[in-house]
C-alpha cells in the first residue's frame, strides 16, 4: 500500500513496508470488529420501555469466552508481527554487506548534513575524500555502509524512499548500510527535532549510473585534493577529525 505514494528505492525497502502493511492489516481487522461489535450492542441492548435491564457479572463462562477466545487470536496475530519484524530487523540492522562498495562518512549538524565520500582511491580518510554539503552521491546496484556522526545534539537520518531511519547521537559512531536500486535524486530528512532550524535541515541523495558516479567522482576529486594540499585536511585518522573540513564546506556553500 505505502509503495503506491512512495517510492521504494532500496533492497530493503519492500520489507520495511510488508511489515507496516501486515501491522495495518491486522490492526485495521481488529479495529474494525470491535467497533462493529461495540455498536452493534449499543443498538441491540439499548433501553426500551417495559424491558427490564439485567444485570450481568461478566463471570459467567458463556460470558467469559467473548473476551478470551478474541485474546487468544490477537496473541496469534502478534507472533506473526514479531516474527516478520525480527527477520527485518536482522536483516536492515544487523547483518552489514560483507563486500561493500564503498564507506560513507554522514555527519549531522545544526542544521545541515556533510557527507565525505571515498575518492579515487575507494578508501574512506585519505587525502582524495570527497567532502560535500547537502549532497550525498552513490551508485545504484551497489552496497554501501555509513557512519553517522553528530556534531553537537541528537538527529536523525532519515532517507523515505529507502525506508531508513536511524538516530545520529551525539559522542557515537553507528553504522548502517543501504543498496538503492532506482537511480533519480531523493530527499534526505532530519526527522528528530534539532533546534530551531531543523525544519529547515534538508538534504538529498543522488543515485545515479556507474559511468554518471565515476564521472562525477573524477570531476571532484582533483578540486578536493588541490584543497587538501592548500591545508585544509580531510584526511583525518577520525570522523571527529573532519570537523575543519566539513565546517569548510559548510561556510563555502
């Protein structure tokens, strides 16, 4: 159902939204009983005139099965939901690529996302990163992990057609990991609120081809490295480390 207004964009993304989709289901099917039933005996028993009201305890065993039969089958509903969303979580949370295609450096800050990408060189922390502000690049069909950093209070990535979303907390690195699977160019949210300009904290993906992504990564690996030896150091041992370069990028853009 969600997939018909957003896109689904990652390996993973179909599912995150089949155990939305079964969670609404079920809950929906629930919701929907009892509410009938509700009315349904607020119209049969409602008060008319020379029918006595009888007054009932509620213990009675023909009485008893009226709730208990419905928990039961409730309780069989949640192990559906637990099982499918153990097996997602393992799988989104858990399991990392073991050959990724690349590393990736996400860093939130009041109030603007600074991505460092591997230059040429396909290592993240040497002198050819690619540091870019708003602007997070990959490469469709291929395996990435990220690690978030904040630099002063908590975020969170939020990228909708991936379906990821993961709390960037201050004084942790988390990693995480995404393969897309469409190319287009895609919002990046905040989606923990930041401060006062966090409504104002966007950012974008653009997921393109294996010729467009080297392309792009040829055409700014020099200007980076120019840069970094004009003293402005990405290369850091650290995310930490990439404060002056990040905040660099920033002020220039």
């Amino acid at each position: 159902m969600i997939e018909r207004y957003l896109v689904q964009a990652s390996t993973f993304a179909a599912d995150i939204d089949f155990v939305i989709n079964l969670i609404a289901v079920l809950v929906g099917f629930w919701f929907f009983l009892t509410a009938g039933v509700f009315f349904w005996l607020l119209f049969r028993f409602r008060r008319r005139d020379g029918v006595p009201s009888e007054y009932i305890t509620g213990e009675e065993k023909e009485h008893k099965r009226f709730i208990s039969i419905p928990h039961y089958l409730i309780m069989v509903c949640d192990i559906f939901i637990i099982v499918a969303a153990i097996q997602v979580w393992v799988n989104v949370k858990q399991d990392l690529p073991e050959n990724p295609h690349a590393e990736i450096r996400v860093i939130g800050q009041q109030w603007a996302w600074t991505f460092v990408h591997p230059g040429p060189d396909g290592e993240l922390d040497t002198a050819d990163d690619i540091v870019t502000v708003e602007e997070l690049r990959v490469e469709v069909n291929q395996p990435y992990v990220f690690h978030l950093e904040s630099r002063d209070v908590l975020h969170n990535f939020s990228v909708p057609v991936f379906r990821l979303k993961q709390d960037v907390i201050p004084g942790r690195v988390i990693t995480g990991w995404f393969e897309a699977t469409k190319t287009g160019t895609h919002d990046i949210q905040c989606a923990e609120i930041c401060g006062i300009g966090h409504g104002l904290m966007p950012g974008r993906i653009v997921i393109e081809s294996a010729a467009d992504h080297a392309a792009w990564m040829a055409g700014k690996a020099p200007n980076q490295l120019a840069a970094t030896v004009r003293g402005t150091t990405v290369a850091a041992t650290g995310g930490t480390k990439l404060a002056a370069a990040s905040g660099d990028a920033l002020n220039a853009n």
